[in-house]
C-alpha cells in the first residue's frame, strides 16, 4: 500500500518528496516537489534520462501547460506525460482518482443522481484493502483523495452565474410553477446556505420565469418536489 493513502492520513495532500519547492518558470507559481519514482512513471521514453537531471517540481496551475519542471527550468508539458492530467483539463474524461479509474464525470453523475458521492468512501475502502499506488500512478505523486474532494465541493457549490448543469440539486423547467407550491423550510444546507441563493443561482444563469424544482433536504435526502420561483 501507498505511504501517501496510508489510514492515518487519507486527507493529507502528498507524500513527501526529494527535493525542495521551486516557482514554474511559465507561471511563477509554487510547485510540488516529486520523486524520481513518480516521474519516471509518468514521462514518455524520450524523457526517462531527462528526469534524472536535478529536483522535479509539478505545476499545479490549471492553465499552464508546464507539468513538471526542475530547479534548472528545464520543463516538461502535457505532451511529455503518458496520461491526462486532470487538474490541467476542462473536456471529459477528466481523471480525479489514478489508482481506480475515477473521472470528474463519475462524481457529477452520482451527485446529479443520489445527491451525494461515495467516491471518497469507496476510495478509503480500496486504501484499507492495500490497493492504492499513488506515488506512481498519480502524476502528483500524491493521494487522490484530494483531488476527488475538491471535484466533488465543484459540483456541490457551483460559483454564481455557472451553467445550470453545475447545479446537482435543481431540475431547471421553462414552465411556470404550479400554484400553491411551498418551500420545504429545510433549505439551509451544507450545500445552500438560504433560500436566497438558491434562488439567486436559478436568477443569475437562467431565463426569466425559470423555476427550480430542488429534490433533496438539508441532510441530503430526497423529499417530494418543491418549486421556487426565479
């Protein structure tokens, strides 16, 4: 099993690794020391020898191309790695976990469909079983675990004004909504603070006179349809 998914630390952000933290020479920003032994799991064979040439940090800035870069600024993009690196990409299928084959597509599906993700769970379930190799499998060299978390508070808390397919807990319809309809009272939430703004994200991303039907309650489960007005 992975020092880095070991039990006693599933939301720790990375194994430690040789080497110390530089600045990306594209984008000026911290990187994260990685071991030789990430990286030569990562690189395409062209660059196995380059690799061993100084202390390896990667990019974590998700809008440059760098993915790897060492204290002589010698650099490594997306096209000198095996695989998509999720952090870096916007068009499915975007990897969120390494060891098990889980995509940003996957924790959208099950919230959109459960209202919840159990992603993080199962993940825990394959660590305790001794299954996980992130320091080779994970282009961080790093638990994954940090990464599916934060796929998951994306979808979960959209930022204002975001596409209506961001919002897990709202069916969007062009039809008025029904008279008489009352709000469930239990809309604070650890997903929507008040009413307010759920119905601020309806108003701000939405046509007017579109309506919200929100189908889960504050704790996540689901109780009968209950239409707000936008």
């Amino acid at each position: 099993m992975s020092d880095c998914c070991s039990i006693e630390s599933y939301t720790t952000a990375a194994k430690p690794a040789a080497g110390t933290q530089a600045n990306c020479p594209r984008c000026g920003q911290p990187g994260q020391p990685v071991a030789l032994e990430t990286l030569k799991h990562q690189v395409r064979p062209e660059h196995l020898e380059t690799v061993e040439t100084g202390s390896f940090n990667f990019c974590r800035t998700a809008t440059c191309e760098v993915v790897y870069f060492n204290d002589d600024s010698t650099v490594l993009t997306k096209a000198d790695v095996r695989q998509r690196i999720g952090l870096k990409e916007t068009e499915d299928p975007v990897p969120v976990c390494y060891c098990f084959g889980f995509t940003g597509a996957m924790v959208r599906e099950e919230i959109r469909a459960t209202g919840k993700c159990t992603i993080p769970q199962r993940i825990t379930a394959e660590v305790k079983a001794g299954n996980c190799a992130c320091e080779v499998r994970n282009p961080q060299g790093s638990c994954c675990l940090g990464n599916v978390n934060a796929a998951i508070k994306r979808v979960m808390n959209p930022p204002l004004g975001g596409p209506a397919g961001e919002r897990p807990f709202a069916e969007v319809s062009e039809a008025p909504p029904p008279k008489g309809g009352t709000p469930n009272p239990c809309l604070g939430s650890h997903i929507f603070h008040d009413r307010s703004i759920l119905v601020q994200r309806v108003r701000r991303s939405e046509p007017s006179g579109v309506w919200a039907r929100r189908r889960n309650n504050c704790r996540g489960a689901p109780f009968p349809a209950v239409d707000l007005v936008a």
